[in-house]
C-alpha cells in the first residue's frame, strides 16, 4: 500500500511538473545553489527547467559588500561580494580569527567552522588567517610582570 501511495505522489509531481511547463510557467520561488547557477530544490512552484531572469538592480558598494562573521570556535567566515555584469556575486570561505591558527573548514552549510586552535601562551595573539602556531606573538603594549621586574613589550614579539 505504502508504495503505491509513494508512485502516485511520485506520477503526480511529474504530472504538475509537465502541466506547468505546458502552461509556460518558469520558476518561481526557486531556492538557488550559493553558486547562483542552478536550482537546489524542485517542487511545484520552482518546476524544472529553471529560467534565471536576475532582477535588473544597480551593484554598488552599498548594495554589494563583503563581511567577515565569527562561527563557531575561533573562525571567521569570509563573505567576498563584487559586482559582475551589474549583480552582486558572493563567495564564502572561512579563516582562523584572531588569536587563533589552523586550517579552517566551513561546513556545506556555512554555518559552522572547524580546525583552529587559541595561541597558547597567555597575552599571545595572532593576525587573522593565521595557519601556523609560528605566526602567534606578544602584541606591542603587552605588560608583563616576572621575577626579573616589569614592563611594557615596545613591539610585536614572536612567541
């Protein structure tokens, strides 16, 4: 039974599919890959083949510009935007934030970032991007204080 209630909805969709493209219909409310070049999903209101028809905008700085957000442990995740034949084109990539180092990874979802690590010692730091615990360092201003006396480190440290 439960497979004949599966074929039927399986016929149907094809039927709605096929009436659609009959009738002249392209996508509508179609959800699109990041790389803006396909359709993710089908259903009955975003019917196959889908017709891009993007929305004729002026790309500016105000409209198309990049950001960096932090997701998850240490990472950021790098959101590149330009303007391409007057559309605003994104491309998602994730670093290690600062103070951290490693290779960072975005899931498929780009909502969660793995593979960075805090620079160790205390008061150490580092630059965004950084890939190697090498690249962590005392930053200029840092105060320190041990059994030799105190101070004020006068420029970055390597670590």
């Amino acid at each position: 039974m439960k497979t004949g209630i599966i074929i039927a909805t399986i016929g149907a969709t094809l039927m709605l599919t096929q009436n659609a493209i009959a009738l002249g219909i392209t996508c509508f409310n179609c959800t699109l890959a990041e790389d803006n070049t396909r359709c993710q999903s089908y259903g009955p209101s975003c019917c196959p083949p889908c017709e891009f028809k993007p929305i004729e905008t002026k790309c500016s700085p105000t409209t198309c510009f990049s950001e960096t957000l932090t997701v998850g442990d240490g990472c950021d995740k790098v959101i590149a935007r330009e303007c391409v034949n007057n559309l605003c084109i994104s491309k998602t990539t994730a670093r290690c934030k600062r103070g951290y180092f490693g290779n960072a990874k975005i899931n498929d979802l780009k909502n969660e970032c793995t593979g960075c690590t805090a620079c160790k010692s205390p008061g150490t730091t580092s630059g965004p991007g950084a890939t190697q615990e090498e690249e962590c360092y005392i930053p200029k201003g840092f105060d320190f204080s041990d059994t030799s006396g105190n101070g004020t480190y006068a420029e970055n440290c390597p670590w």
